[in-house]
C-alpha cells in the first residue's frame, strides 16, 4: 500500500510540475527527489522510533484516509522542492568586481525609450544562464561571434534622475543564433563601472530569441524573445536584476515575461552612422 502511494505522490508532483513549469527536468528532478527522501525518513521514523502502541494505531482501517492526507503533505512539499530548485526564478547577488579600468567616457548616440515607466526600473529573475566572475570590458563579444554588430548604452541614475556614478553594470545575453556561452568564455558577457555621468557603453553583437513553445498553465515559457540580461549594484549596495527587449521582434506576444512587462523593458534602437545602437536607461 505504501507503494501505491509514494508512486501516486511521485505522479502528481510530476503532473502538477509540469503543468506550472512545463518541460523542466530540473524542477521535475528534485520534485521526485524531494518526495523519496521524506518518504525514506518518514519509513525511518515509523519503523524505529514510534512506540509500539503508536505503530499499532497506523495499521488501523483507517489508514487509507492517513495516507491521502500524508501524500498530499509530501505532494505539496515536493513541488516547493521543485519551484525553488528552478532556475528560471532564482536572482543571485551580484559579486563585488574591483574597479581594474578607466574607460574613457560615453558618448550617447540616442535618446532613452520614451516608453520607459515611471519609477524604478522592473526587476526580473536572472534566468538559467547566469555566471558571475566576467571580465571588466567594454567590447565583449568574440571575433566572428554569429549577430550583428551593435553597441548597447544607457545610463544608471536615481529616482530624482541624477546620475549614478561608479555603479557596476554586468549584461549577459545569447549570440545572434540564440546560443549562450556557457563554456566559460564569457563571450556576450562583461561588467563595466558606470561613468561620472552614469552612462555605460558595451560593444556587442544583435541577440536572437531562442528555445521551443513550451505550454504550461502559467503560459508558455521556455521560448524567448530577443532580451539582455542585466545585473546593477551601487556604491552605497542598491540592486537591480533585470531584462530589456527589443521592439518589433516577433517573438514578443508569446514571451511570457515579455506579456509581463511589455513596453516598461523596451530598449530604444537605431541605426546611426551604419551602426547598431540600442539604449536603455537603468532606474534605481
């Protein structure tokens, strides 16, 4: 009977995952482990540490009521293993890069996106792709790295707009085919401090969406639209996680995080002197 049980458990802990969190093995992985393990401990804790007047009252009739009740403790268990094990949700702290550079000041080449909204800038969860420990660079896209050649600017300022100074800012994002480096060569991934005027300046490439529409009951995830991850933290230890996005891309409408914020995570794109600008102004 306890076998019945745990394997029911284990069922629609998976069901239930999948149904929030779609196709992710991670999740799924430590929603089963989780589940096994209190399984285990509860058999321990039931076979050596009950009297025996206790183990008798657990082999009464009624012990199909007490295992419904148990699986749906361990059900519920299990999937909070299984969300918070999901790397989608997770922000990490932002490491504490030494200054090592002084990079000549930014020249803005266009406006800030007028659709920005007001206050603070959204924060966003890191995503799957995160790895702290980047170079302090400005060009940070590889020689012959797939994507067009474009250089994303902005600035760092407060909520009264004034300028943040000696911030660093840390942008990761994939390659113009939709690929991350996650080998370890930081291509498409660098810090940098914001200058006396809080303006930044990196040299990259066009990132492209990428993955396959995965639905689930909250959406369909696991399918991006073109995005840079984005990583703040000040002086005085103020943070921001967050994502910006391209207008016009047509993985838009079925980008989950995308239907989220919508225009507040716009950049502003241009061509100037044919080059690639994109600019977004970082509120904190």
């Amino acid at each position: 009977m306890k076998t019945i049980f745990f394997v029911l458990t284990v069922l629609v802990s998976c069901a239930a995952l999948y149904l929030l969190e779609g196709t992710n093995a991670q999740a799924i992985f430590f929603a089963v482990l989780a589940t096994v393990l209190i399984y285990l401990v509860f058999g321990f804790v039931q076979k050596h540490r009950l009297s025996k007047a206790l183990r008798s009252e657990l082999t009464k009739p009624n012990i199909w009521r007490r295992n419904v009740v148990f699986g749906g403790m361990v059900t519920g268990l299990a999937l909070y293993a299984g969300w918070i094990a999901n790397a989608r949700v997770r922000v990490a702290s932002m490491p504490t890069y030494p200054k090592q550079r002084s990079l000549p000041p930014v020249d803005l080449k266009l406006s800030a996106p007028s659709l920005v909204r007001k206050g603070r800038t959204l924060a966003t969860p890191d995503g799957p792709f995160y790895f702290s420990g980047t170079p302090e660079a400005r060009d940070i896209a590889a020689t012959q790295t797939p994507g067009q050649p474009m250089v994303f600017q902005g600035r760092v300022v407060d909520e009264q707009m004034q300028p943040i100074p000696e911030a660093v800012i840390e942008i990761w994002h994939a390659n113009g085919d939709g690929d991350y480096d996650i080998s370890g060569g930081n291509n498409c991934r660098g810090h940098q401090f914001t200058d006396e005027n809080g303006c930044f300046e990196f040299s990259t490439v066009m990132p492209m969406g990428y993955g396959e529409p995965t639905k689930s009951i909250t959406g369909i995830i696991d399918y991006r639209a073109a995005h840079i991850h984005v990583k703040i933290l000040t002086q005085t230890g103020a943070e921001l996680t967050t994502q910006v996005f391209f207008p016009d891309d047509p993985r838009n409408p079925t980008d989950m995080l995308y239907d989220t914020f919508k225009d507040a995570l716009f950049v502003n794109v241009a061509d100037i002197d044919d080059a690639l600008y994109a600019r977004f102004d970082f509120v904190l």
